[in-house]
C-alpha cells in the first residue's frame, strides 16, 4: 500500500486541534446536563464560547501542539499536549474565580464543565494521535511481516528497548513480551507485554512463536547469559544484544545498534577484572617495545599501553600493511602521539641491535613468533629461526642495553610438546628464564592458550566456512581447548609484568577448556542454520603436531599462587645459561644445512619432554627408545 510520504501542514492539524476543542466543549455540556441543557445555559455558552475558542487558540499557538509529526507521536508530545490544554483549562478556571468574587458572583460557565472539558479535549487530542501513529505503523509493517520478539530483561534497559524497537517504523518487530528474574514481576504488564519469569522461558519458546530474544539486561553473570542463550538455541530463537549504554549513540538506543550474540557470550565465565592502577606505573613515561605489533596480541598490546601514556612506544612488525592497520587505528584514536611504527624483522640481529640503540626501550614485550602449529610441521627450520633465534636476538639486546623488564608471550603448546611450534617457544622460555640469573634485566615469560578471534585462530576459520556455506572442519570430535579474550589476555600479560622479579614463568587461568565440537555447533545455531539440513561438521583428524588436550603445564611442574587468583607462577626446573645457550646456537647453526629430521632431533635433545605425533619423525622416537 502507498503511504504519504509528505508530513501533513500544521494548519491542517491546527484546525483539527480547534475542531476537537469545539466537539469536548458540546460534549462537556450535553454530559452536564445529561444532554438536555436549559435555554439559559445555552444561552451562557453561546457567549462565553468566542472566550472558550480565544484562549484555546492562544496557548495552541504557544504550546506548539500541531509543530509534531502525527505519525511519531511520542510520550514528549503527549506531555507537550497535556500542559497546553491543562493551561488552558486553568485559565478558564480563573477566569470563572475573578467574575465570581470581584464582579457579580457568577461564573462563566460552570466548574464541571471546565473539569469534563479537560478531560474530553486531552483524551480525543492524543487518542486520535496515537490512532493515527498505530495505524501508520501497522500499514508501513503489517503484522503478518513481524517477527516476534521477547525482551529479557523487564527494567529500565527492556523498557528503553522496547521504545527503540517501536520508533523505528521499519524494524517489523513486534514485542510480545518479557522474560524477567525477578519473581515479583512475574504475571505483571509493561507496556502492554506480559512478563514471565525466567523459570518460564523453555516453555515459552517451545511453543514455537518466538522468532527473535533480545537481551537488554547490562549487568548479567555469564553463567546466566549462557544458559538464556543456550535455551534459545535449542528452540531455534535468534538470540540478538543490546550494547552497553556507553556505546549508545549520543545516549539514545537504536534498533541498529542490536548486536548479534558472539561465540565470546557462549563461554559462561567472568570477564577477568584487573586493577590498572598497578598495572599503570608499569608503562607510563617509559620507552616501551612491543614485537610482533601487528598480530592479535601485539595488536591489543599497543592499544592497551598507548592508553597509559608511554614516554615512547615502538611498534615493530615485519608486516607492512597488518603494521600500518595498527598506526591508523591508534591515529584515528588519538593515541598515536608517542608511537613510532618501525618495519623490521627480529631474526637480524643487526636490525635488533640497531634498534634498541636507537630508542634505548625500558619495557620490552616480545609477541613476535610463528605459532601455527601444521605450517611449523613443514618448515621447521624456519620456526626455529623465528621463535628461537628472534628471541634469542632480542633477549641478548635486551641484556646488552640494560632493558629493565623483558616479558616473553609464550603458549601452552610449550607445556609437554607435541609439535615443532611448541618445542621451539619451550627452548625460547628456556633461554630467557636462564639468562635472567646472570642479567640485570628481568626476564619474565607468560603462558596461556588460544585467544578468541586472533589471526589463523578456530573461530575467524569457522565465520568463514560458515559464510562458504560449509562444511565446518574439527579435526577430532573430542579436541578441547582453553579460550579466553584478547584484550583478556593481554591485560594479564600486563599485570604478570608488574608483579615479577624476573626468571618467573607465569601460567594464566583460563576456566574450563571448550570442546571444539561443540563450538562449532553453536556457531551454526548462531547463525541461524541446522545442523545436517543447512550445513554439516566435518571431523577430518587431528593434524601433524596437534593435541587432543592442551595444557598450561608440564607434568613435573607445579604451581605457586600469586596476589591475583587468576595468575599463577609455574615452578619448572632451571637450565644453566651456559648450557642453553650452547645448545641454541648448535640448533641456530643446523639452520643453513636445511634438514628437519636433524633440526627436530636437535629440538629433542633441549626438550627432552617433547614427543611428536607427526608420522615423518616418528622414527626419531623410535630411536631414542
């Protein structure tokens, strides 16, 4: 249906306004009178009615009541109206008062009236607005278009949704109801929805009619986030998120601010709360260094310390473009001011050397590696070059320019190795922790596991097999792994630096580890689709190098508490620098003659407790039994 596309001229609407002033004020005296009123009533209205048109006209015009636009009548027009008539009504009030004490006591007309009058004028005013605002919506967005919605949350943030949700004249959205926590609110209305109580809810959605829950509650556990999500899934009920109020555009929510659900929701845990005031010292109005300051952790490393005022940060990447992504990021933020973007590879020792001569850094935080675990299988000589020669270039610079700190982001694939990429950052650990003992920088390494949505990581993988149309690839129906958020992780990495003396290897505590499978499997309920209708899994083994289980560590190590419950510091057997470093620069040498079974024996005999599950060294183990 074509609808006027042109807001009708306020004339028009002012003379209507006139027109249901005139209809309450006849309807006023026929209900007085009960519709007979006497000659010398009549007679009285007849002259007082050119006084009744003059001050109604006047505080109209004052009032601004036809300046809205009908078809978005909102509470403040409605507000707006309501003072309009009322000062009008009270003006005719006074008016009866001065003629009835200081002129013939009598009045203008009778009180009832004015009262009926009022009444019947601000209810036909805003009824006929809101009939012609719900009669608009209804033909711009019929009902048979609608999905229907369930809003958890019945407090302020659902009411403010609903609102949004009913502005926005193309959302075809209907709210049927809410879902609440609070048992008192349970069987009461809000704005013309019912609200349940949580306990509720299965039942609801397995009736069928739900299309859509929309979570407004901003102060939630993730416990209980999860379990609302999870008991939409089931039933095939989009789950979408309503942002924090901060993110809220100029303090007002829109409809197309909503947010998907993303997997991070899916976790059930508590975001990890850390005490900046500590962690601020650590980097303010020092030269800081971040390696690898293009990818996921080095990334949010930069924009975490750019946030705390650092006398100098350098930036350092091998990658152009992921490094100039990183410069205007932090530009268009504002925190550029004291950075400095340096292009450089850290498995040159020249380049290191020339580095730290240059910006002399306090705090260096070394995120550069390369950690994808088949890619590493195929090249060997190459992760050795990068995880274990870059990060010896960077620890004997960082002993021979006196850096105060030296924090090293290892992995949990360095705890019992199982793979090329993992034996490599555990001959790293190995060099940094026992340089420590002879070095007046303190070396400090940092172990977690995988981070939600960093480069190459499961998740970006599965978005894209998704969008591909499937089939989402887990390599083992059982793999399970330890997630946690980037700028989770990067926080206590952080914090892990304030609190060290150095030589430490601290291990982050990352909940409960997830299923693959099962992530997958919430990533296509996610997303709308079925499981075996619209896409499938597929389980295609594990690969070269892959664990089933990962750990944060090694089965003759145990763990001492820290002041934060969720950082705790590895006890692992110490190495004699001397010794290590005889053995990384053998390895290091191993590098030009190009051969992987050499250099992976070579990585076996510094990490003992490393054990291969890829076919091609397989006769290396065999050996050594």
């Amino acid at each position: 249906m074509l609808l006027p596309t042109r807001n009708t001229p306020r004339w028009i609407i002012f003379l209507i306004d006139i027109t249901i002033c005139v209809m309450a004020f006849v309807v006023a005296y026929l209900l007085r009178f009960e519709f007979a009123p006497p000659a010398d009533e009549k007679a009285l209205a007849l002259t007082f009615f050119p006084i009744f048109i003059g001050v109604r006209v006047l505080s109209f015009v004052l009032g601004k009541t036809y300046a809205g636009i009908i078809r978005y009548t909102s509470t403040q027009d409605a507000q707006r109206i309501f003072i309009t008539i009322a000062a009008g009504s009270l003006a005719f009030v006074l008016a009866n008062q001065i003629k009835y004490r200081l002129v013939d006591q009598a009045y203008f007309i009778p009180n009832t009236i004015i009262i009926i009058d009022f009444l019947a004028t601000l209810f036909i005013m805003i009824a006929s607005r809101i009939a012609v605002k719900v009669a608009y919506l209804e033909l711009k967005s019929p009902i048979r278009s609608k999905k229907n919605v369930v809003i958890y949350g019945a407090g302020e943030a659902g009411l403010i949704t609903k609102q949004a949700i009913e502005n926005d004249t193309q959302s075809g959205i209907n709210v049927v109801a809410f879902i609440d926590d609070d048992k008192s609110k349970s069987g009461k209305k809000m704005e013309g929805a019912n609200i349940y109580h949580f306990s509720k809810a299965e039942e609801y959605f397995s009736q069928g009619k739900i299309d859509e829950l929309i979570i407004s509650i901003q102060q939630i556990s993730p416990e209980r986030k999860a379990l609302m999500i999870d008991l939409a899934l089931k039933y095939g009920v989009k789950v979408m998120n309503v942002p924090p109020v901060r993110r809220w555009i100029n303090g007002e929510l829109s409809i197309r601010q909503l947010r998907e659900i993303n997997i991070e929701d899916l976790l059930g845990r508590n975001t990890i709360q850390l005490d900046n005031q500590q962690v601020k010292p650590l980097v303010q109005d020092k030269r800081v260094l971040v390696t690898g300051a293009a990818g996921s952790i080095g990334s949010e490393l930069a924009r975490q310390i750019a946030a705390y005022q650092p006398a100098k940060l350098i930036l350092l990447d091998q990658g152009e473009t992921p490094l100039y992504e990183i410069e205007q990021e932090l530009k268009s933020k504002g925190l550029s001011e004291n950075c400095e973007f340096v292009i450089g590879d850290i498995r040159q020792q020249d380049r290191v050397n020339r580095l730290m001569e240059a910006y002399l850094p306090q705090i260096v935080f070394h995120a550069a590696a390369y950690k994808h675990v088949p890619l590493m299988e195929d090249n060997p000589s190459e992760a050795i070059l990068a995880n274990v020669k870059g990060s010896k270039n960077l620890a004997d610079a960082a002993h021979h320019y006196n850096v105060e700190r030296f924090v090293f982001i290892s992995t949990d694939k360095a705890v019992n190795p199982t793979s090329v990429m993992g034996a490599t950052k555990r001959v790293a650990e190995m060099y940094v922790q026992s340089l420590n003992a002879l070095s007046e920088c303190a070396f400090i390494t940092t172990r977690f596991g995988n981070v939600l949505g960093s480069n190459g990581s499961v998740i970006p993988l599965f978005k894209k097999q998704l969008e591909a149309g499937g089939p989402i690839t887990v390599t083992h129906e059982e793999v399970t792994r330890f997630f946690m958020t980037i700028p989770e992780a990067v926080e206590l990495v952080l914090e892990a630096g304030v609190m060290a003396n150095g030589g430490e290897i601290f291990l982050f505590d990352m909940g409960e580890s997830v299923k693959i499978y099962d992530l997958a499997l919430k990533m296509i309920q996610l997303s709308g689709k079925e499981l075996g209708k619209d896409i499938e899994i597929k389980v295609t083994g594990l690969r070269p190098g892959e664990k089933l289980y990962e750990e944060l560590l090694a089965n003759e190590e145990n763990t001492i508490s820290t002041h934060h419950p969720k950082i705790l510091k590895a006890k692992v057997r110490e190495s004699d620098f001397e010794t290590v470093k005889q053995q990384v620069q053998s390895l290091i040498a191993l590098f030009k003659k190009q051969d992987n079974l050499l250099l992976v024996a070579q990585l076996k005999e510094l990490v003992p407790e490393y054990v291969s599950n890829n076919s091609e060294f397989e006769a290396l183990d065999n050996s050594e039994k």
